[in-house]
C-alpha cells in the first residue's frame, strides 16, 4: 500500500503503515490532515483533524483490560497475545486502542528512582509497550496511592522511606504469589493497607511508567478524594509523558465536578458483574452523571461484559460464556454507546465467537459512542417496562435506544414528539445497518425480554 500524508505538524510523522509518532509542538490548535492510501484494488482519501491541546482521549477510550480476563495471572505474553489478537481479529480497525494492564503486575521497589518493578511474569515493560506501540495501540497500566491494592500488592505509597511493609504484609508463607504481600482481596483491608501511607512514591512511579512508555493508568481506591486526585494529576503531569487518568472506583457523586476536571474518566460504580441486575442497575442509573462529561472527560460505568470472561481474583487461564444473554449483551453494549461510556472489554479473544465480534465490530454502534460533539444521553421516555434514550449528535440526527427491561417479548409503541422529535424523520437501525423509511408520529418496535434496539433519526427537509 501506498499512503500519501499531508498537514501534519512539524515534529510528527506518519510511517508506510500509516502510523503516526513523534511530538507536536507546543502551539495549541487544529491541524487538518489530508491522507491518501492506494494499492491494486484501488485508491481513496480523505481528511481529519488532529487536536493538539490539553486534553487526552477526546473520544471516550476503546481496548481490553486483563481484570475480567487473566486477573491474578496476568503477564506479558498474555498482553502481547491479547494485542496481536487485536490486529489479527481486525478490532483496531474499529476503534479498539488500548492494552491494559490491571492490577496483579507489581513485584518490589527498586530501579534508578525507587520505583514500582515488575514481578517475574513481566520480564521487559519497555519492550513490551514498544512492541505494543508498533502495533498501533497504546498500553495502560494499574495502581493505587493506598500503600496496598485491592488485589494485595503494593501501591503508591509506604509507611516509611525504605517501604519496609513488615508489620503489614502476611507471613511469606500464607501468600499465594511472591509479592502479594497483603494477601488475596480482601486482604488489603484485613492488613489495613487500605490508606495512603506517610511517604509518597506515586510520582516515582509515575516517571517510570512514563519511561517505559505506558499510555494510560487506572488508579483504584475508594472513596476517590479531591486532595488525593491533584497529587496523582501533578505527577502524571510532571512525568515526561502524556498519560491518560482513569479513576476508580465509585467516585463521590457530590465530588465529580471536581474530579472530572482532573481525570480522563472516573468511575460512577462499583464492580460491574455479567448479570442482568448489575448491567441493568448501572446502566439505567447513568442520567445525572451524563451532565458532567464532555471531550477528553468521560463517566464509566465498568467494563463492558461481553464474550467468554474469567473470575475476577483468581490465576485465570480458562474463560466460560457471559451469563448475559444475546439480547441482554445487545442491551449492554446499546446504553454503553448512548451514554458515551470508555468501551473496554475484558473478554477471552483467542476464542471469541461471530456473535461477540459482531458487537465490537459494528462501526454505525461504534459511532454513537464515538460521536465527537459528546452530547449528554437522556431518558426521553419511560413508561412501565419500557425505555427510550436519546442522544443528540454532531451531524444533527438523534440516536435513540429503545429498551424492554421486563422479562417478555413485548411491542414497544410511542409517538415521536414523546421522545423530543417533531415532523418526518429517516429511521435507520444501526444494529442491522438497514434503512428502515421514513417515519412520523407513532412508531412500534418489538423487543425481546432485556432487549434493545437502536435507531438513528434524521430529520427530513
């Protein structure tokens, strides 16, 4: 293939596969590229925009996490696979970035600055980001400013300068890995590492992430304070590299329009579970956050349940089916899009089905949740078992998902203006990617118990 490249800004390029590295400059602003991309069957172009600015993850996040997937065992050769998998199934070619590492990664301190090493399962991290980096996806990473993490290895901060943990750690013999010193979850609580310690190590831990050359960091504690918050903002901004923060778990309600302006995403949950009642409880539970969102600032709702998982803190290396159903995954993966929520899967993809690829890969599903202009979803309509969210997009059409929480196969009837839309609309159905007519004034959709189907709306002339 050839790729032809022009608008960049000095300092940035663009290689033969169409990869973009190097370091804009400091000047703020929209820079517009035009890219054009021949081989034998043919050529096309066209143009984006690169921002330069403040803010990272202008669109909400896309990837994997290894929580729901490896959990305790995860390692390098499982991440590097899972980021092979993603060129080799054709996920990066939908939207799906980033590689994350959760928690279960750590071994001792050491290193030039005292920093966070990596136990044995992960022999080379800067390796490893760059073979990931050469992929065209960026890698993430997990931590805590408590000195233990929810998992019980340690965290961003100690009881004193040598991060001697003796008097907290369980006895070498009780431990199920090397360096899970605080024990199985919940032993961080048991052990009452469950707090920032005295001394302050997440800023050396930062720089190191940032020499290796991670792209994102989940940091895990609860409750999310704001103090706590601008001390891990300042040392990802003091790190040498731009890194995207994603706060967890349960954010304060009454502090997110604080945290949203130092975080990337933060979570509005606790753990999501792969049933109907966890998905369903947060999900339908998202409107009053939706207020506080905006590009390069996301609410998360957890990770999206789909496809074959593991148990979370256990050494997974078998994945069994969601114990969602089709419809209930359709409905998941609906809201999820609507909200505008990161999309991060956590699913066994050696092995995934047609069905589950068939729900990552529909780029019309994709883009609802992509949509540049993050307007805020509402609940526009409710009555009994039925639900329709609505969400304005950047083109003018409306995106709309109509859902059945009962436990039947039911008709869903409203009329339009009901739902904020007056006159003639072009309806498509984005699942199946079909024109369906026009529509104007009542409209009936069949939805399957836990079902969901979404539309867009385009107002006629």
């Amino acid at each position: 293939m050839q790729i032809r490249v022009s608008g960049l800004p000095s300092g940035v390029k663009m290689d033969s596969r169409g990869l973009i590295s190097g370091k804009a400059p400091m000047r703020k602003g929209e820079y517009r590229v035009k890219l054009e991309a021949a081989n034998r069957h043919g050529k096309d172009a066209g143009e984006w925009v690169l921002k330069v600015g403040d803010d990272l993850c202008l669109t909400p996040p896309m990837g994997w996490s290894s929580w729901y997937s490896y959990s305790e065992a995860v390692g390098q050769d499982q991440v590097l696979k899972t980021a092979r998998l993603f060129v080799e199934r054709g996920l990066v070619n939908h939207g799906w970035t980033y590689i994350n590492i959760d928690d279960c990664w750590q071994g001792k301190r050491g290193g030039k600055n005292f920093s966070i090493q990596p136990n044995k399962r992960f022999p080379d991290m800067k390796s490893m980001c760059r073979a990931i980096h050469a992929m065209g996806l960026k890698a993430g990473i997990y931590s805590t400013p408590w000195m233990g993490t929810y998992a019980g290895f340690i965290g961003g901060s100690a009881p004193d300068k040598k991060a001697d943990y003796a008097g907290l750690s369980i006895p070498e013999k009780d431990r199920l890995q090397e360096y899970q010193i605080f024990g199985r979850y919940p032993g961080v609580h048991r052990q009452h590492a469950d707090r920032t310690g005295p001394v302050w190590l997440f800023d050396r831990d930062a720089r190191q992430w940032a020499e290796w050359g991670f792209d994102y960091v989940k940091v895990d504690w609860k409750p999310n304070d704001v103090p706590t918050t601008k001390r891990i903002r300042k040392a990802l901004d003091e790190s040498g590299r731009d890194i995207v923060l994603s706060l967890s778990n349960a954010a304060p309600y009454e502090h997110v329009e604080e945290l949203s302006g130092l975080a990337n995403l933060w979570r509005t949950t606790g753990d999501i579970e792969d049933h109907w009642g966890s998905v369903s409880g947060i999900g339908f539970s998202q409107e009053r956050w939706q207020k506080y969102m905006r590009p390069g600032h996301w609410n998360d709702p957890d990770i999206l349940q789909v496809g074959k998982l593991g148990k979370p803190n256990r050494p997974n290396t078998a994945f069994v089916q969601t114990r969602l159903s089709p419809d209930e995954q359709y409905t998941h993966v609906t809201l999820w899009c609507l909200l505008s929520a990161p999309l991060i899967i956590s699913c066994d993809l050696e092995n995934i089905d047609s069905f589950t690829m068939g729900l990552l890969t529909n780029d019309e599903v994709i883009a609802v949740d992509q949509d540049p202009a993050a307007h805020p979803a509402r609940r526009a309509w409710n009555q009994g078992n039925f639900q329709v969210w609505t969400k304005e997009l950047a083109d003018g059409s409306t995106a709309a998902g109509f859902f059945n929480t009962g436990g039947s196969k039911e008709v869903l009837k409203v009329n339009l203006k009901d739902i904020g839309l007056s006159g003639p609309h072009q309806v498509r159905d984005l699942w199946k990617r079909a024109d369906q007519g026009t529509a104007e004034g009542d409209i009936a959709v069949e939805l399957n118990s836990h079902g969901a189907a979404m539309f867009r709306f385009t107002k006629k002339e």
